[in-house]
C-alpha cells in the first residue's frame, strides 16, 4: 500500500519545531482581526438605519456620532490585532526556513561527497535555500490569510442571510463564481503546471550557473553563441510554461473572476427591483433601502475577500512545489554509519571483487576488481580515461559506497569505520583544488583548525611555498581573491599540498595532482611530494606516465578491469597496454613543432 504523504502544511509545522505554537497563536488573532473587520460594516448599516428612518429630519439621528466611534475602534483594533498576527507568523516562518536550511545542510554533510559530483551547486542552492525562502510566504502571510479569510466567510455567511436572505444570496452567487473561476485555473490537471513551471525554474538555474562558470572558456575558444544555446533553451523553456499558464490557462477563468467579483453589486439591482413592489405596499420600503445599502456596502468587501484566498492558494501551491524541492535534498542519499565502529590497524588498502555502477549509467564503472596495497606501498593507477582510475580512489574515502565486494583500510571494511576516523586517515590533493576566500593561513589551516601559525608555516615551507608567501602584501595573512590577489593553478596546488602536509594523514591520495601545472611549478610539486608521501601509504593516479615510474606497484586500469599490474620494468616486459602506452608517451614528449626546412 503506497503510503500517503503528509501535507505540506503537515510538513512546514515539523519544521517550525517550538515555533509551532507561534504560528497556531498568530493564526488565532488574524481570525479575531478579520472579524472585528466586519463589525464596522454593520456599524455602517446601523447608522444608514438611523437615518432613513428620521429622514428628512436627520438632526434626530443621534447615535450617529456613536457608531461612527464604534466603526473606528473596530477598524484600529482589527489593525493592531492583525499586526500582532503577521508578527507571531513571520518570526515562526523565519525560524522554519531557517531550521529548514540548517536540516538540508546536516543533511548534506552526511552524504556522500560523491553525490555534489551529480548536483550542481546552484541547482542545490536553488532547491534548498531558494525554496525554503518561497515557504516562509506561505507561514508569514498566507496562513493568516487563509485562516482570517475563512472566518471572514463565516460572519459574511451569517451577515448575508440575517437583514435579507435573497440579497445574501445574490452576493453569495458572485462568491461561488469566483470560487470556481479559481478552481480551473488552480485545481485539478492545472495544479500539475505549477510542477513542470519549478522544474523549468530549476533548470534554467542551473543552466544559468553553468554558463557563468564556463564564461572564461567560452571567451578562449569564441563560442558565445553554441554556449548560449543550452541556456537560452532553458529561458525559452521556462518563458512558454509561464506564458501558457497565464495566458492560456488563466486568462479566461481570471477574466470572469474579476468580472463577477467586482461587479457583485450588480447582482443586488435585480433583487432590489423584484421586492420593491410589495416593499412598498406593505410599508417597508425604508427597510428595503436600509438592506440594500448595507448589502451594497458589504458586496465591496467580496473581492477584497476572495483575492486573498486566490494570492493564498497560489502561494499554497508554491509552497507545495518548494517542500518537492526541498525533499529532493532531504532525500538524498547518507552515508551509513556503523553502530560498531572498529579502527584500521595498519595503512594498507584492499580491494576485494570490487564492482560499482553510477546512477543512471549502463555499464559499471569497475567490475570485480580486486588489488592490495602494503602499508608505506606508493601504487599508481593508470590507464586510459574512463578507465576507472578515479572511480577506485573515490571508494576509498567513501565518496560513493561499492555496490559488491569490500574496500578495506588498515583490514576493516570502509563501511565498518566511523567516517570522520576514515576521514581523519586520509589526506587528499586533487587536481582541481579550490581555494577559500580568505586567508592563506586559514586555507592551509582548514585541514587541522587546531594548528598553530608555526604549524602552518613549516607545512607552506615543506610544499615548497616560501616564494608565493613572500611575494603576497601580507604573506600567510593575505586574503585570496581580496584586491586583486589571485594564485596561478600551479601556486594553488602547492597550497593545497600544504594542507594534506599539515593534515599529516597516514594515506594519500593523488590524482592528477601535477595537471595543471607548468614546468617550474611542477618541479616544486614533486619536491612536496617527497615529504607528503614520506612513510606514508600513497594512491597515485596520473597521465603523465614519468611521475609513476618509480611507483612500487602500478596497476593498469582499462574499461573498469584490471588488465595489468606490477613494476615499470616488468610492465614494460610484458608489451602490455602500460608498455603500449609508454611508448605513446615518450613520443608524445619528444614531439616538437618542426620549422619550415627542418629535418625532423
């Protein structure tokens, strides 16, 4: 049996948490202010009573000046009660989007790293902080609406049948148009549109984000107008969902909606006709003109009424699009912790018939592969891209989790090892580390907060980096990215190295650490590698086949197999895919461009 979901108001109130009684309180008041709404209209109709029945003698309606006074104290008393409701449900919706965002980063911080590979961080900012904004409408403003509206209906109910039940019912006609009018634009195959329109929102979000991020590229290689394309495809996408809900959907039914709802008085005349006869003979037509007053005067209240609860509903159904957003984070996938952590004994790592698959892909991205690799061993992976190279390394920090077979650290399962312990067990250097926006000292410090500045400083000194610390205004206190001070890829990967130095982490993983450098850089790289990797267990994955050579162990990674592995020389021996491959690489760094008349 599908289980049924819980609504979103349901939901938002798990969220509100203390602040749940806030919201409940608020409501309570906007329900009592929007009654005391209403008494100065009845005020009104006893006033205009007063004066018909002494007319043309009017100096004789003597309780005018009171009902005008009890108007006015209703109307202000309404006003302050109402603002003391908006106050209890904007400080509950505030705290609900805020505990909404603090759940949806706990959230994220325990899956796996894995899974930000999948999804943009635009798209997680969209679904999460974005959406988490649109419910605080609905708690701030909507509720009230909706819960003061629904007893403004009631005395409105009551009020209409108690003077006149066929004027009543003439205003209420108007009501009950108005309420189907929104009904088609809102309920039934139409409440699905609002779906499709967030899904558009969110993916021109992330198109928008993607096109900004690759706008240096797009410049290099001058292809504005096929980069412009995926993102102008979004808009385009998301500008036809809102143009067909507006124009095509809600043009007609909103078009009668206002038609009806502002024109209610229109509804009284021929009413007014109809009883005016008899009114007459039987002596009650001053009463007759007193009810159609009030009924005249009540029916502007209608529209007023009813657009509250269309801007209500609306902001219903963006709130129930935002929890869909929001629950597609909250759903994500966690790492599962042990309830009985063990500790790795030594520094070794075994793969053991490991296979893993990408969600969404056809073909595994490892198939039962199985190596081991000794405490203090330096193990190369290496093959050709798509091998499966970083896939194998990400297992071994858990940024995914193997579908079959085991990771194992130090003779423990991975899965049987308390994640910040796991964490706390390996350094990583990427080859596309990213910097924070602050200092150079609380960058490298990121790995160990606890670290002294001396601390600090002798990690830069070992990755080699005296000469960008000497160079920068403030050295180590020198903010990145802050007036105009900017690092090269090759300065921002030795920083990096400074960190998994200072993290002092018995096993390292490398990949493609010396990518982006440049010759100098590199030779300063490898330097830091040299005390990084001292005594440690190091994972090595590189395309640069000459930093893997004196590896003790290389394993050649082809189509997510193990198709060889051993030394540089025995691979070499064999005329396998590495020696293939060497040979492809000693070519390529002997290439040079040959000028015109050379004998190459």
């Amino acid at each position: 049996m599908k289980e049924k979901k819980p609504s979103p108001l349901k939901t938002l109130m798990g969220y509100a948490g203390s602040y749940k009684k806030l919201t409940f309180l608020g409501l309570f008041l906007s329900a009592v202010a929007m009654v005391l709404g209403m008494a100065p209209y009845i005020c009104i109709w006893l006033a205009v009573r007063d004066l018909i029945k002494v007319a043309p003698n009017w100096s004789d309606a003597t309780e005018i000046a009171k009902y005008g006074w009890l108007a006015f104290a209703f109307a202000f008393g309404g006003i302050i009660i109402y603002f003391f409701a908006l106050m209890c449900t904007h400080l509950a919706a505030f705290r609900t989007a805020s505990n909404i965002r603090k759940q949806g980063m706990a959230h994220l911080m325990k899956t796996p790293l894995g899974f930000f590979d999948n999804n943009a961080s635009g798209l997680l900012r969209n679904r999460l902080d974005g959406a988490a904004g649109e419910t605080e409408t609905l708690l701030a403003h909507n509720l009230a609406d909706i819960v003061g509206t629904a007893a403004m209906f009631i005395v409105m109910l009551v009020l209409m049948f108690v003077f006149d039940w066929r004027m009543g019912c003439a205003c209420l006609l108007a009501a009950v148009i108005s309420v189907a009018s929104m009904f088609v634009m809102m309920g039934g195959k139409n409440a699905k549109l609002m779906a499709e329109y967030q899904a558009a929102q969110d993916t021109m979000s992330k198109a928008g984000t993607e096109y900004v991020r690759g706008i240096p590229v797009v410049k290099i290689f001058q292809q504005t107008v096929y980069s412009f394309k995926a993102f102008k495809q979004a808009i385009d996408d998301y500008s036809d969902k809102a143009e067909h809900y507006q124009g095509d959907v809600c043009r007609l039914p909103q078009s009668v909606n206002l038609t009806f709802t502002e024109g209610a008085f229109v509804f009284l005349i021929p009413i007014a006709l109809f009883l005016a006869p008899k009114a007459i003979a039987s002596g009650n037509f001053a009463e007759l003109i007193t009810n159609f007053a009030f009924y005249a005067v009540f029916s502007a209240i209608i529209s007023t009424a009813l657009a509250k609860i269309m801007f209500a509903a609306s902001g219903s159904m963006l709130a129930n699009t935002a929890l869909g957003r929001i629950d597609t984070v909250m759903n994500a996938p966690q790492l599962e912790i042990t309830r009985k952590p063990q500790t790795p004994k030594d520094n070794s790592i075994e793969f053991e018939n490991v296979s893993f698959t990408y969600e969404g892909a056809e073909q595994p991205a490892l198939e039962n592969i199985s190596f081991t690799v000794e405490p203090g061993q330096t193990v190369a992976l290496v093959g050709p891209s798509g091998g499966g190279k970083t896939t194998a390394a990400s297992l071994i920090p858990r940024f995914w989790d193997v579908q079959s077979g085991s990771v194992k650290v130090g003779g423990v399962d991975v899965k049987d090892i308390e994640p910040h312990t796991l964490m706390d067990n390996i350094a990583f250097v990427f080859q596309n580390n990213r910097l924070f926006k602050t200092s150079i000292l609380e960058n490298v410090r990121a790995a160990k907060p606890d670290a002294t500045t001396e601390e600090v400083k002798k990690a830069l000194e070992a990755a080699q980096c005296n000469d960008i610390i000497e160079k920068l205004p403030e050295g180590i206190n020198t903010v990145i990215g802050a007036k105009g001070t900017y690092l090269s890829g090759g300065e921002q990967q030795r920083i990096a190295l400074a960190r998994a130095i200072l993290k002092d982490a018995p096993i390292v993983v490398l990949d493609e650490a010396t990518a982006f450098a440049d010759p100098e850089n590199e030779v300063l790289i490898q330097k830091a590698f040299a005390v990084l990797t001292k005594d440690r267990t190091v994972i090595m994955i590189a395309h640069r086949l000459s930093t893997v050579v004196g590896a003790d162990k290389i394993i050649v990674l082809d189509g997510g197999h193990i198709a060889e592995e051993g030394t540089h020389e025995e691979l070499i021996k064999s005329n396998g895919l590495y020696s293939r491959m060497w040979q492809d690489y000693n070519k390529a760094v002997k290439w040079r461009i040959q000028s015109e008349g050379e004998v190459m």
